[in-house]
C-alpha cells in the first residue's frame, strides 16, 4: 500500500511541477503577445499602397490611386477579369 501511496505522491508532485512549468510558460507568452492600442502602435504596420484604378470602384479612387474619397463624377475604368493589390513596405 505504501508504495501505491508513494507513486501517488511522486505523480502528484511531477504534476504540479509541470502546471507551474505551463503557468510560467503562458506568462512568458502573453508578455510577448503586442495588441496595438495606440496611433503610434499601429505604424509599425504601415504600408504603402498603390490601388488598381482598373478594379477599385471609380466613384471613390483619387488621382494618385494612393487613397480613396467620395466622388460622385464616375472615373474612367478598364475592366479586368483578376483584382490585384499591390503594396510596399
């Protein structure tokens, strides 16, 4: 009986030993998890962007095709069968 106990005991022990271990390790993970939360957080995902006049919607592409805005005059289009997103970093 004594050595059923006594495995008891060691398993028990090497079970809270790795629950720490996990504990720990969670920690460590969610410190280095970043949410960006202010203006300056989300610049480090900046990018530029150049958008297809050929499939942006041409009530809304700005002549530098950088931005868009509302513009009620429709702006030339060409039609194409694939979008395409171009972008640099």
């Amino acid at each position: 009986m004594k050595s059923v106990q006594s495995l008891h005991e060691t398993l028990d022990d090497d079970c809270k030993k790795e629950m720490d271990r996990f504990s720990e390790r969670a920690k460590e993970t969610e410190e280095l998890m970043f949410v960006p939360t202010t203006r300056v957080d989300f610049l480090c995902y900046a990018t530029t962007l150049t958008l297809d006049p050929n499939t942006a919607n041409y009530n809304l592409l700005t002549e530098d095709n950088s931005s868009v805005k509302p513009c009620k005059e429709p702006q030339p289009t060409a039609l194409t069968s694939s979008p395409r997103c171009c972008g640099k970093k």
